[in-house]
C-alpha cells in the first residue's frame, strides 16, 4: 500500500507494523502538557511526581495515544474519507521520558457502506509497546474509506 489504502486493501486479520516508531523526550511531554492546557503537577513537575506512586513524571496518555494514531496513518487512514469514531481506548500501563513507542495495527472487519457505493468501512485495533514490547494501550477505531477507482 501506499499513503494508506483503498476498501479492497484491508484483509481481516492481517497486521500492519508501523514503523518508523518514536522516542519521547521529556521535552515532547512538557510541551504537550503546556499545549494541551493539562496542568496537572504529575507531567510538569519532577519534585511532585517523585512524590507520587510511579516515583517519576510519566509521559501523558494522550501523547501516547495521539503519537499511536499518528503513527498508523501512512499505512491505515492515509485515504480515510472520515474517522468514525474510536470504539475503546485502554491505557495498558505507563510510558516515561525516555521510552521508545512502536506500534502495529490488526484489521479487525470491514464492510460496504449501505448508503454509498463507492466506499467501505474498515474496523482496526491500534497496540503500542514500548522499546520491551510490553504493550502501552490498545484502541479500537472504525473509518471510511474509498474503493478503489474512487479517490
């Protein structure tokens, strides 16, 4: 596949590894924290978060999300015509300044669209593992996607 893929592209079952993965640094953390307006002391500030159960600042689970999806575009949603909405996301466990996040994505279903020919449904499961191939988080998602011919 190219930049994502058509309806006919997608085979249930088949996995999909995303490369290349990424590495956060503490800056990538402190600057999501600030952009997203999440000012919780946990992700701004070492003194606190060596305070705390995890004994250092983690990275934020919606860096590690978006930095998840992002990285399964090129080879899953490239061509997506819309994002359909996100069944379950779970955060597995923890990732910290430092870690190296991959992912791969499994097709899970897809189907014709009832109301338009020319396109189809694609249903994925996104994992992230960390640099130990311990998994991150899972997410379930459905998009639309053109048939081939149709884009």
């Amino acid at each position: 596949m190219s930049f994502g893929g058509h309806y006919e592209d997608y085979v249930p079952g088949a996995i999909h590894r995303h490369w290349p993965g990424r590495t956060i640094a503490e800056y990538d953390n402190t600057l999501f924290a600030l952009l997203s307006m999440n000012q919780n002391p946990l992700f701004l500030d070492d003194a606190y978060a060596k305070s705390q159960p995890l004994g250092r600042r983690p990275v934020i689970d919606t860096l590690a999300f978006s930095l998840t999806v992002g990285m399964s575009v090129a080879d899953m949603t490239g061509r997506a015509i819309a994002n359909l909405g996100y069944d379950s996301v779970i955060f597995e466990r923890p990732l910290f300044p430092g870690d190296s996040l991959c992912a791969e994505s499994e097709v899970l279903e897809k189907r014709e669209s009832a109301s338009k020919p020319d396109r189809g449904i694609v249903a994925i499961e996104t994992r992230a593992f960390n640099q130990n191939k311990e998994r991150i988080l899972v997410l379930r998602r459905q998009y639309l996607v053109p048939k081939r011919g149709n884009s």
